[in-house]
C-alpha cells in the first residue's frame, strides 16, 4: 500500500480545504493510506476534527510559525518523510509548493489560484508582489508535477508559458446533488421563492478580489422581478452589498 502525504499550511475551513477533503474521502483506500501533515498549529476556525473524525485520517502538525518554517520545515517534512515512510506527496499552497521542490520525493502539487491575480489584491502590493515572485519560482521550478484545478487556472499560467494540466474541481455528491422537481417546489414554497422564477447563486468570500459587486450590478441590469440572487458568504463587503 502507497503512503500518500498530503502537505499544506494548515486546515482551516476554505475552499482548498474543502477539495482536499474530496480527493481524501474518495481515494481508494485498498492501495493508497492518505496521512496530512500541516505545516503550523490550527486556528479556531479548522476542519481538523472532520478530517480525523469523520474520514478517519491521520492529522500530524509540525507546529511552526512562518519565520520558524523558513529555517526548520525542510529539515522537519524530511525527517517524517523519511520516519514514516511517505511513497509521493501531494501539495497545494504557497509554502508547501515552495517546500517540496526542495526535496528529493515523487510529488504533485494542485494549483488553486493563479499567484498574479490573487495575492496583490488579497495582501497588498509590496508583500503581494513577493508572494507572487516566491510561488511562481517554485511552479516554475517543478511544473511538469503541477496540476490547475480548472480551465480557467490552466489558462492564466499561459501568460508565463507554463503549460499546466488541469483537472476540475469535484464536489462531494454526498452532499450536492440535483433536488427532484417536487422537492425544488417544496423548498421554493418554504424559502417563499416564486417557484416559477430564475434563481442565480453566488458562493463565496465578500472581498474585493471576489468582485461580487460585478455580479450584483450585472443582476440588477436585468430588472427581472421573477429573478432573484442569492449571495452566499461573509466578508468585508457584506454590508456595502446589501445596500447595493
């Protein structure tokens, strides 16, 4: 049985967190034993507890702060590499995308943003700017083991000449699955939504880099009061939207 180790920052509930938990709970459990490892301690908003506790995964940290990782993670994701006995590792995030490449070990790395668009706009230009240098070095450096997690990423890595593979994001069909036509009736009479009108749905953080002031603006162009938009998440801007 192959010992795959799944490296990343932390667990913190995100969409990253979320896919990892996807690709652990439907791996084939019969030939591969999946194990994670983080590279600093949780926060109070983590998925930990679901990782151990309902896909019976093993959850090791290494404890470190982000200047303590600088000097000691290589030496530390070595040595549980090696005391453990880990066949391939599987990456995704700026630190442990920078941390593999310096390692000798069979290794994929998932690629969920593209570094140019997301981390001026996300921390600002000057420490942006550098996150952007430091992560594009390390996909440069390993890409032919790096994988986009859709068209979309693959596409913008284009401007770099770097030819990524993609393989869309899954879902867990577990928990998203098509509603019946009666039970579509039945949620829209409970939700009070008319139940012959359109329903358009956004996911995800109300930050600027999301833009969904775009989508609103866009939605309201239609001046269609059969439609209705639902925006789902919270954030910096939730109150400036709700206002919009």
């Amino acid at each position: 049985m192959k010992q795959v180790l799944y490296l990343v920052s932390t667990l913190k509930k995100s969409g990253p967190t979320n896919q990892l938990s996807y690709i652990i709970k439907y791996i084939d459990r019969s030939q591969f034993n999946p194990v994670v490892l983080t590279l600093s301690n949780e926060s109070h908003d983590s998925a930990i507890s679901y990782f151990v506790d309902k896909l019976g995964v093993r959850v090791d940290t290494l404890g470190l702060s982000r200047l303590n990782g600088i000097i000691k993670a290589k030496s530390k994701v070595k040595k549980y590499i090696s005391d453990n006995n880990i066949d391939i590792v599987h990456t995704q995030g700026i630190r442990a995308d920078g941390l593999i490449r310096k390692i000798n070990i069979p290794s994929v790395t998932t690629l969920r943003n593209y570094p140019r668009n997301d981390y001026p706009s996300k921390f600002g230009r000057l420490k942006g700017y550098l996150m952007v240098w430091s992560h594009m070095r390390s996909i440069k450096l390993n890409k032919n083991n790096c994988i986009g997690c859709s068209k979309s990423i693959a596409d913008n890595f284009l401007n770099d000449d770097i030819k990524l593979k993609y393989i869309q994001n899954g879902v867990d069909m577990e928990k998203y699955y098509p509603l019946s036509e009666k039970d579509k009736i039945e949620l829209r009479n409970k939700k009070n939504i008319n139940p012959e009108g359109r329903i358009y749905i956004t996911v995800g953080s109300l930050i600027p880099r999301k833009n969904i002031k775009t989508i609103v603006h866009g939605f309201n162009l239609l001046n269609d009061k059969n439609s209705l938009l639902l925006v789902v998440g919270d954030g910096t801007e939730k109150k400036e939207l709700q206002l919009i």
